[in-house]
C-alpha cells in the first residue's frame, strides 16, 4: 500500500490541529488571507490544509500520485457528505475539533479505502 495519501490526511490534520481557519484556504498570524503554501501561514482550512501539504511534496520534487490523493480524498468523502470541502469547512455550525475529527476518522479508514479502489481498478 502506499502510505503517502495516509500522510497526505496526517500531515493535513497536523496543521489544522496547529491552528484552523474559515472564510479563506489559509490566513497568516494576523488573520490575512494567504495561500495555504506561503510562509507566512499560521492556519489552514480544511482544504487549505491538504493544497499546503500538496505544494510541500510538490516543492520537495515528490508530486503526490493521482492515486493516493484519490485515495485521501475517497477516506474524506466516506466520512463527510457534501459537493466542496470549502462550503463544509465554513458552515457557521464548523469547529476546529471537528475538522480534527473528520481527518482522524478518514485517516482511520484510509487503508479500506485504498483496497476498495484497488479492487475497482480490476
């Protein structure tokens, strides 16, 4: 199995567990808007979250594979229902430890999830 989409959701869930953020894919200490790759960022949205980590391995020389963000992304949507991961990271009703739990529990099913999409592949 490659673990890189499980790192993709655990490194993703590091920063939203650091510091979260609605309204914006990622803000820096003074609450400005900024990409969620940039230095200056001090917290991330939930999509934020996985861009930054995205651009982390792609500046690394290491893009992440088309199958292992499909299988992060497959883990997420078995966990939260909806079309945008923007519009449920800022629904009003949202919280920091929310979004803590949702990567947690799709980091939980990850490796189902990998062999389903294995077995969908055949």
């Amino acid at each position: 199995m490659d673990s890189r989409g499980l790192r993709l959701l655990q490194n993703a869930r590091k920063l939203v567990a650091y510091s979260w953020c609605h309204g914006a894919d990622a803000r820096d200490g003074n609450g400005v808007e900024v990409q969620p790759w940039d230095e200056k960022a001090a917290s991330w949205s939930l999509l934020g979250a996985i861009v930054a980590v995205l651009e982390h391995e792609a500046s690394r020389g290491g893009e992440l594979p088309l199958a292992a963000l499909g299988s992060a992304l497959y883990a997420l949507a078995d966990v939260i229902e909806t079309d945008s991961l923007v519009d449920w990271n800022d629904d009003p009703r949202q919280t920091q430890d929310n979004v803590v739990a949702v990567l947690d529990q799709a980091t939980a099913g990850y490796r189902d999830n990998c062999v389903v999409l294995q077995l969908s592949q055949n």
